[in-house]
C-alpha cells in the first residue's frame, strides 16, 4: 500500500535537483521553500558556515517570516559563540531537534523581543569532506519533527550544496572564459627582428613596452635580450630559432622575462625566418605579444575544473544516496514520461503490479497496468497533473 506522504517526498526530492536555477541563491531559495512544503513546517532558513571564522553568513529566510519576525536589528552574520539551540548543530556536530520548544532547555539563549515564536524547532547541518559548510532550519511544524524529516533533510542538503558548488564552479568557469577572451582581444602586438650577421634586435616601441624597456624602439644588443630572459628559457628559445633558421621555415615559442619591478611575464612569439640562396645569414622577423592574463587564466581555469571535479564527484555520491533511499523505500516507485512509457520502476513497484522484475515493465505504457473500467478516470487525472491543477495521490485497480 502507497504512503502519500512518503511519495511525495520523494517527488520534492527530485524536483528540487532538477529544478533549472538561474543562479545560485535562486536555487538556494527553491530548496528552502521544497524543505518547508516536504516537512510541512512554517517556516525556515538556510545558512552557509565557515568552520575556520566560526561564523554563520545568511543565504535565505523562507517567503513570509519577515512579515511576522519584527526583531529591531535582523543580522546577517552571527558568531557560533553567540548563538543558542540553533547554533547547536554545529557545536554537536549533529541534527538538532526539539518539538517542545517552549519546555525549558539550559542550551537556550532566548530569541529577542519580536522574534517569530517556535513551537517546535529542527537544524540540521550540512557536511562537506568533514567539515560543517552550512545549516539548514526549520520550524513550527503541525505535528512533531521525525527521524524521517531528520533523514530526509540532511540527504537532501548534501545533494543541494553539492549542485549550488557546482553551479558555483560553472558561474566561475564562464568569468575565467570572458576574461581570457578579453585578454586575447586586447593583447598589444609588438614587432621586431634579428639580424644573425651583426647579432642586433631591432624592435619598435611597443616590443619594447611588452619586455619591460625604457625608451623607445631602436637596436638593441643581443646581451640585452638574455639579460632579460628568464635562464630556463634562454637555452629551448635559442634551439627553437636555430632550428627554424636550419629549416628555413616559421617558428612559434613562449619564454618568460623579467622586468625591472621583478615582475615575470610570459611572451609568445612567432615568426619567420628569411634567408636568401646564397645568404649565408639568416635574418628573423615576428611579432610578439603579452600572455600573462592569458595564461594565469588558464591555470585558475585548470585549478577551478579540478575543484568542479570534486564537486561533481560529491553531488554523484549524493544522487547514490538518493537512489538507495528511493529503491529502499517500503513504497513502489515508477518514473513514466509524458507520453506514457515507463522510464524506471523499482522491485518493490514491479513486485507490486505481479512482475517478478523492473526490466518487464520498462518501455511498456503504463496505461497497460491499469483495469479498463479506470481508463477515462486515469486519463484526467493526467491531463490535470500535466497542467499543473492536481498533485496527490489516487486509487486504481
């Protein structure tokens, strides 16, 4: 026999994974509001906590609570130290629960003078790696808080942070990528040559500026240039002309240079070698530019995909998590698309409907399932599901 109540929170689980966010706090705000409806409580918050400041930074309060809460000074950052039974979540390291909140309790501090009053109270906090990352309340509920509402919200955070901190990386993906785009398109190009028989540089004004130089363009000695060049790279430039000179061809490398505030910058370089049949010297021409935004850029590019690797390693453990809750709940699942066919049944749902296994159900309508008698009543409760006027539950044969 189908438990509503259960089904339905399985539902919220869901919906509140997939919801398609525009951003982070828009998605932090639909889990809170999901939670308040899944644990038919009033009211609710979401904090973020940082373990090393001992601090808890506010990220929503549920829609209407403002309205009621009339608190003369409303804070957004709260030290542990200074909190009461809500903070103790963090300190036990454990959910919180008191479904008698006005019994007296010697871990209460008291709320202040216009503060919504509790009635019954649950916090849970939220683990990531070990650490306490944030905190999610919820209060006033009609009847006392579970071990179930317990469970439920804390599997369902894990996944929502873990989703927020990958949405997080993907925001941050897409600022690195309009950066390095930026810097490309406004790389400054700087122009020179070498003539290999006198040994000298001639470079312009903005090669010059791009190596760190004082003045403006003219020769410039080849003792000057390996001045400036960082040493490890002095050797593989050097190899890399020879090698184009040997081959008369073109040529592309990358080298650092110091300038005279110390400061390291990475310069491309490309170009091409023109030597004449019976010119025994070779004479190089190319141009140069800046790449250090570019490639700082690309490092923290590299740093934030390997920190959304773990994030989606983490959001993966807790989507497992979620299945294991769904395939071991004591009620039948089945997941059908908008058209009818089955896209996943669990073996307690195929158990249920005379099948010894999920596969025999899968790919078949589910109107299959159904007595004809109930054909025209399943068909509207349908259409009004898919419209968006009727959730809930219903009987059929």
């Amino acid at each position: 026999m189908n438990d509503p109540d259960n089904e339905e929170r399985l539902r919220r689980l869901v919906n509140i994974l997939q919801y398609p966010a525009a951003s982070i706090q828009e998605f932090l705000d639909y889990a809170l509001s999901q939670s308040i409806e899944l644990t038919a409580s009033k009211f609710g918050y979401i904090y973020h906590y940082s373990e090393e400041r001992e601090e808890f930074i506010l990220n929503t309060w549920s829609k209407g609570v403002m309205d009621e809460c009339r608190v003369a000074e409303q804070q957004k950052v709260y030290a542990l130290a200074k909190t009461g039974i809500w903070g103790e979540a963090v300190r036990q390291r454990k959910p919180i629960v008191l479904n008698d909140f006005e019994r007296d309790n010697p871990l209460k501090k008291g709320y202040p003078p216009g503060h919504v009053p509790l009635q019954n109270f649950m916090t849970v906090p939220v683990m990531k790696e070990n650490k306490i990352v944030g905190v999610i309340g919820l209060a006033n509920k009609s009847s006392d808080y579970t071990e179930l509402d317990v469970l439920q919200t804390s599997l369902l955070m894990e996944a929502v942070f873990a989703a927020a901190e990958t949405k997080k990386a993907e925001e941050s993906l897409k600022r690195v990528s309009t950066r390095l785009e930026m810097a490309t398109k406004s790389a400054r190009v700087g122009i020179w040559s070498f003539d290999y028989e006198t040994g000298m540089f001639l470079l312009d004004d903005m090669m010059m500026s791009l190596n760190g130089l004082e003045g403006p363009g003219g020769v410039v000695e080849l003792s000057v240039m390996r001045g400036i060049i960082h040493p490890d790279d002095i050797g593989p430039a050097e190899r890399s002309l020879r090698e184009s000179i040997e081959g008369n061809g073109e040529f592309e490398m990358e080298y650092r240079i110091f300038w005279k505030d110390g400061s390291i910058h990475h310069i491309r370089s490309i170009g091409s070698v023109m030597k004449g049949p019976r010119d025994p010297f070779a004479k190089l021409i190319g141009t140069n530019w800046d790449v250090t935004a570019e490639r700082v850029a690309a490092r923290k590019l590299r740093e934030e995909i390997a920190e959304r690797l773990k994030i989606e390693n983490a959001l993966r453990e807790s989507e497992e998590k979620l299945r294991v809750i769904i395939e071991t709940s004591p009620d039948g699942v089945a997941i059908a698309a908008l058209d009818g066919t089955v896209e996943y049944v669990t073996l307690t749902c195929a158990r249920m409907w005379g099948y010894e296994s999920p596969s025999e159900l899968l790919g078949r309508n589910i109107m299959e399932f159904l007595d004809e008698s109930y054909y025209e009543k399943a068909t509207y409760y349908l259409n009004e599901m898919f419209k968006g006027n009727m959730t809930g539950a219903a009987e059929y044969l």
